[in-house]
C-alpha cells in the first residue's frame, strides 16, 4: 500500500511538473512576482512565477497582500480576481523558506504572513475570486479555499499532499475543511491524492468549473453580476457572512436581524427596496 501511495504521489508531482518547485528557490529576475492591474472596477492579481509554479514566498505573499489592500476603500474597486501564469496556479510555499537550517523563527514568518494574506482576503470590502486553470496543490489549495470563490477550468485539480515528504498540510486542513465534507477533506490530507475539477465541485470545493476555453467569460459573467449591487450593500453582506461563522444558531440570527436592520438603513437600501415597489431598475449611490 505504502509504496502504492509513494507511486501515486511521485505521478502526481511529474503530472504537475512540481519537482523543480519543491527543490528550488524562485529566481526573482527583473519580471514582477504578481501583476496587478484594474479595468472598470475589476482588480486582477496574477501569480507570475510560471518556471517554479507560483510559489507562494514571502515576496509573494507581500505582492498578493498590496494587491488586496492598496486602495482597497476606493468605492470604484468591485471584485478582486487572483489568477495565474503557467499551468500550476500554486504549488503552495517556497520550500527553501522552510528549511530546518532556516530556524524556526523564519519558518514560523512565513506560515503567519500567509495567515495575514488570508485574513486580509476575508477582511477585504469586495468579493475575492479565485480564477484557477491549472493545479493549486498545499498552500495553494489553502490560498483558493480562502477566497470568496473560485472558478475553475475542466482541466484543473487540488491537492494537499505535503504528507508524502514528512509535511502534513495542517493549515491548508483549516482551509479546506471549512469548505469541504470531513471525509473528502481528510481523503485529500491524508493521501495526498489530487482531486479532479468536477469531484471539487461536488465536493463544494470550487463554485463552479468551465470548459477549458470559458474561463475568462464565467468570470466576466460573475464580476458584471458583482458590480450591477451596491458596493455596501455587498461589503456589510461579506462582513456579516464570515461573522456569523463563528456563531451558534440563536446567536447568529440575532445579529442577522440587526445586520439587516442596518442595511435596510443604508441610502442604497432605501433606494432598493423603493425601486422593487416602483418595479424599476436601482439607482446606486453606493452609500
């Protein structure tokens, strides 16, 4: 069985092309760790580290982190879509970062700033959406699951299968186990086997998965649908939503009534409520 598990493991990281990636600093070079660019309220952050599969280093998670919190208050800025190059969205930390002769203070650097890039992505006033054509394996399953969507290609997969090199994936668990059933997310954990686009989407891993050719028209789609609300109206609605996570059923209805309450006195929930009555379309203010 075992060395099943390590033959599957060592197909899965040629399939992926990671070898290089888990063995093998990122060459910096004079091209940028993330592009960063915005159109009609719409922020894309693309990983472009295509050579080593988009590690997730310290310099980029610093790259991602600008990009979810620059000017992340200008009410023009919608939706935050995190895409990449090459045909590896993420194969999860630079490894070099966590070598033993690194220390345990380096190493514990670079798991608590990618805590901060996903509680930034959680705090963020817009909807993060995760555009994944490709594979998102360790940190980079983590990095998707915590977004506030994510669309995917039929050729994509997930997986965690730090475990088969003595590493077991303890906080992508936290991740994908928010997200997904225990029994497919500890599947994932404790094999190491990837899981295809579709079984992620059963599985409720990704939002939903396109052909191959329609990722970026799904994403418009989503986007268009995102920036015809009231930007408000959508940031109380994301607060309130991780919010109530934490809480017990009775509690949780509590707060919704007061959520609700607030929103309703919210200049674009006025006008929402007025333009259903008067069956016309919304004029937001966004305030």
């Amino acid at each position: 069985m075992l060395s099943s598990i390590s033959r599957n493991f060592s197909s899965v990281l040629k399939r992926g092309n990671l070898i290089n990636t888990l063995s093998s600093n990122s060459p910096v070079g004079n091209e940028e760790l993330a592009i960063i660019s915005e159109n009609d309220g719409v922020r894309e952050i693309q990983l472009n580290r295509p050579k080593t599969r988009n590690p997730l280093s310290m310099g980029m998670m610093e790259s991602i982190l600008q990009g979810i919190t620059e000017n992340v208050n200008d009410k023009s800025l919608r939706c935050i879509v995190i895409s990449s190059t090459g045909p590896v969205f993420s194969a999860g930390h630079n490894l070099n970062e966590l070598k033993a002769e690194k220390g345990s203070d380096c190493q514990r650097k670079v798991f608590d700033k990618c805590a901060e890039l996903i509680h930034q992505m959680q705090r963020a006033p817009v909807p993060i959406i995760a555009k994944v054509d490709g594979l998102a394996a360790a940190a980079g399953c983590q990095f998707v699951a915590s977004c506030d969507m994510i669309i995917c290609t039929e050729r994509s997969s997930f997986s965690t299968p730090a475990a088969s090199f003595g590493i077991f994936c303890h906080t992508p668990a936290v991740a994908i186990s928010r997200v997904m059933p225990r029994m497919k997310s500890s599947y994932m954990l404790f094999t190491g086997f990837p899981i295809s686009a579709k079984d992620a989407y059963i599985s409720g891993l990704v939002s939903a998965v396109t052909p191959n050719d329609k990722l970026d028209e799904e994403v418009n789609k989503i986007c268009d649908s995102i920036k015809s609300k009231s930007r408000p109206v959508i940031q109380l609605g994301k607060e309130f939503y991780y919010k109530q996570m934490g809480l017990n059923l009775s509690d949780a209805y509590v707060k919704a009534s007061e959520v609700m309450v607030e929103n309703l006195g919210l200049n674009d929930g006025k006008e929402g409520l007025q333009s259903f009555l008067e069956k016309r379309k919304p004029k937001w203010s966004h305030s």
